[in-house]
C-alpha cells in the first residue's frame, strides 16, 4: 500500500517595489530619468541579479534575506522595480507616469499577489501632482483589492498624508539619521508582512500630525535633543503587542497641504495602546520644538578659524558643509560662493570642492590632461540664488563616475571637481578614487547634510556648517512657503500641539 505525501504549501506572493526620491519644492531643477539611471533603475529580474548586489546594504537587500532565512520556503518574491535617484526638483510627469504605468502593468501581470512591499522615500514630488506616492498607493489598491496587505517603508523624512496611511496595511521608517538602519527596515517590514499574510498578528495603526517644521542639524539620532525621543520609541517597541514605532521629521523643502511631522503607532490588534503610544511620541517632539539649530556660519569664520587651526591640519582636514546648497535635500550643486570666496582670499589652503556644470564638464573633456582651461561657472540652472564665476586652472583628472564625466581642475591649491550631475559627496571615496588625499586636505566641501558626519569621521577634525545663499536654505522663515497649513511652529505662537488653533 502507498503512502501518500502530504503536498508542500503552495508559497505566498510578495511584489517588490522601490521608488526613492526626495523632492525639493523649491528647486528649478526638475528630476529626469537620468538621476535614477546614475544611481539606480533595475527592473525585475535585474534587481536580484544586480540591485541588491549594488546595494546590499538597502530595505530590498533586508526583506529578500529576510524572506529567504525565515520564510521557510513559503513566501516567493517578485521584484518590479528599484528606482532610487538623488534629492532634487519635482520628478518629469513623463518620468513618473513610465514608472506609474510600469509598475501597474507588472501586477497587473501577476497571476497570484498575496502581498506588497513599497519602499518609498515619502516626500517625492511630481510636476503638477500632489503626493504621488499616495497616487502610486490609491492605483495598487485599485488593482490588488482591499484585503491584500500592504506593506510601506519610509525615509523618516518622509511626509506622511492621511491618504497614505489609509491605504497601507502598516508603515515603517528609519530610525537613524544619518541613515543607518535601511537593511534592518527591510528586515522588519519582511517579518511584519509575513506574519500578516499568515495571520498571526493583525497591524493596527495610529497616526497623528503635528503643526511643526523642524530640520536641519537638530535631528541627528544620538544629539541632542531627538537622542531621548529615539531611545523611547525603541523601549515601546520591546512591548509584545508592539509591532512598529515610527517618528516622521518631515523633509522643511517640501511645499505641501500637509507638510509636518507625524508619529505612527502600530500595534497587533490594539488600536488604543496604538493611540496612546503615537500621543507620548508626539508629546516628547513637542517638548523639544524649541531647540535651536545649528547656526551656520560665513565662508569667512570658518576659513579663519581654520588658518588658526595648524595643529588639527596636520592630523586630518576639515569639512565644510555647504548648507544653502545641499545636493542631499534636492539644491542643484552649482553654488559658487565658497570657491568665490576661497580664490580670493585662501587659495593657500588645500580644498577640494564638488561642483555640477554639465556643460563646462563636457566641454573640458576634449583636452588632454595638463591643459589649462578657463571655465564660466554658475547660475546655469538655479538663476534666484546662484552667482556666475570665471574660473582658471589646470586640468589634472578625467574620469566616469556615477556622476556622469568628472575631471578635476586645479587652481593654486583649490581642487575643484566638476561633474554632470549633481554630486552630494556623501562619502571620502568620491575624492580618494579621483586620487586626492583627505589627509593632505585642508578643507573638503561636501554638499549633504548629515551622511557625512558618520562617514568622514576619520579624517574630519572640525566640522562647519557653512550658510550662503540657496534653496536648501535651513531657516524656515526665509523659505517662500505657499502651501503649508498655518499655524506651525515656528512660523507662529501655538501652545499645544493638539490645538494649534485657540
């Protein structure tokens, strides 16, 4: 007599799809497909074989492995599409409606979908749209149905809407900034979404908005004072029932109806101990409303404080952060004023400074290295802050980077990087792979605003935060807002956050 097997389970189906950009409302420049063809566009199969072998260390890499090692066989993913581009203008429509489409027609392809994972930046902008990844949300849900769940993962500078929270089954954000946790995010959410798709919990959340708009140097993770509200969402998330803690500081360049910071809860079938642990969160970010930025200071002050500075040159550079015009928070990366600055007044001092002029690159890349060449510099895409300069010096360096072409053009002792495309220099191996020395550097300019305080840390002896004139401008109040819900703090006097108006 044959015994007869028991058939295996059939296995689960997971869509993956990632699509980060973060949107400056205040940037002329707009997002083309060539921002995410240099960073990264890889679509379906194309993610496994080679997205998250680039970036291995990103929320696919963490949810595939994760689904790998605990899924026991029976969860199978399904990638769509990795799309990442630097921070910049409002993405092309046309841009956003290929991925829109693209991404429709794949699941509309699918002959089984048991559950999504969307990692999604949240404060991506789109011209003549508004909040287009709730639009990108509300267009699944139209496809897939109601009961499939939904997983999202966010930036914590993410701009969280009521739509967006509607149509998700839950939502996780980093909690780190500078950003460290991207792999464990995917991690949390593979287990969050697996465990939904068996039924063994049942994600229940808790979102609730503030009138504030707060960024800059005062969010980092381990200062003062966002240090205490980040140790307190990680005791609540050791609670059993609790599955997810996530605290929104909302990107400050993002012009919208709801820009502002949110706090989610998300509890296992618990939507009161949801409520009131998003409400503690909210209250602890509105004890801190009133901590002061980080000032910047003139080119000047730190160029002075840095000639007085023999004994810490010697043992690394420092580090100018170029804070009116950060490529990380969507500013174009073509202000010249540091450089102005550092020609006529410190061309002594060893600096190295990334620059984008596609044009003048290009055009520089007919010469053989050696050959001197003048270039006019500035005010070629963002026409309200930026200033022309002429700019003299020896070519030294030729080469392709994910940055398009990239030479290197010496002047005196200033090393300026020109490059195609927008460049934040978010790590020293951008420099050193084009054969410059951070050791022997007396100051390096980058243009983000917190990756390099983690990644730098071995070279950098003094940290500036340097403020010219740009449309990554850290003073709320100079910013020409025509969307935001008023009141907010600091714009105006609100005593408590749950009545913003008396």
């Amino acid at each position: 007599m044959l015994t007869q097997l028991n058939p295996q389970p059939l296995s689960k189906h997971i869509a993956l799809i990632e699509l980060h950009q973060e949107t400056n409302s205040f940037s002329q420049v707009p997002t083309t497909l060539r921002e995410f063809e240099s960073l990264a566009l890889y679509y379906g199969e194309e993610v496994l074989t080679h997205g998250i072998k680039v970036y291995k260390k990103f929320q696919l890499a963490g949810f595939i492995s994760t689904v790998k090692q605990h899924g026991q066989g029976r969860f199978k993913t399904v990638p769509i599409l990795a799309a990442w581009a630097t921070s910049g203008g409002p993405i092309e429509a046309s841009v956003y409606k290929h991925f829109h489409h693209y991404i429709l027609e794949q699941l509309q392809g699918m002959a089984q979908i048991d559950g999504i994972y969307l990692s999604l930046h949240g404060a991506m902008g789109v011209e003549g749209m508004r909040d287009p990844e709730a639009y990108l949300l509300r267009a699944i849900r139209q496809v897939v149905g109601e009961a499939v769940p939904i997983g999202v993962s966010y930036d914590l500078h993410g701009n969280i809407t009521e739509e967006k929270v509607r149509l998700a089954t839950f939502i996780n954000a980093y909690q780190t900034n500078p950003h460290r946790d991207h792999f464990k995010v995917g991690q949390k959410a593979a287990r969050l979404l697996m465990d939904t798709m068996d039924g063994k919990v049942n994600p229940t959340m808790a979102f609730l908005k503030m009138p504030l708009l707060k960024g800059g140097g005062m969010t980092i993770d381990f200062l003062k004072p966002m240090r205490k509200v980040f140790g307190v969402m990680r005791k609540m998330e050791k609670r059993s029932e609790v599955l997810s803690i996530s605290n929104f500081m909302s990107h400050i360049w993002l012009d919208d109806e709801e820009t502002g910071w949110s706090c989610i809860a998300v509890t296992d079938n618990n939507p009161q101990l949801a409520r009131e642990l998003s409400e503690t969160l909210a209250d602890l970010n509105w004890s801190i409303k009133d901590h002061k930025h980080p000032e910047p200071v003139t080119v000047q002050k730190a160029v002075s404080t840095i000639e007085g500075m023999n004994w810490r040159r010697r043992f690394g550079t420092a580090v100018f952060c170029d804070t009116s015009d950060i490529v990380a928070a969507g500013g174009p990366g073509e202000n010249t004023y540091i450089l102005k600055y550092l020609m006529q007044n410190a061309p002594h001092l060893k600096s190295y400074l990334p620059l984008r002029d596609q044009e003048e690159v290009l055009r520089i890349f007919e010469f053989d290295i050696g050959h001197e060449v003048t270039l006019t510099l500035g005010r070629k895409l963002e026409q309200e802050y930026n200033a022309t300069l002429s700019y003299q010096g020896l070519l030294t360096k030729k080469s392709e980077t994910k940055f398009g072409k990239t030479a290197v053009v010496r002047h005196a002792n200033i090393f300026l990087v020109l490059t195609e495309l927008p460049c934040p220099a978010f790590s020293p191996s951008f420099f050193k792979n084009l054969g410059l020395s951070l050791w022997k550097a007396d100051i390096v300019v980058v243009k983000n605003l917190f990756p390099f305080r983690v990644k730098y840390s071995l070279y950098n002896r003094k940290t500036f935060n340097v403020g010219t004139s740009g449309t990554t401008e850290l003073d709320v109040s100079r910013l020409n807002y025509k969307k935001i819900p008023r009141p907010i703090h600091p714009l105006d006097t609100i005593a408590d956050w749950r009545k913003p108006i008396e």
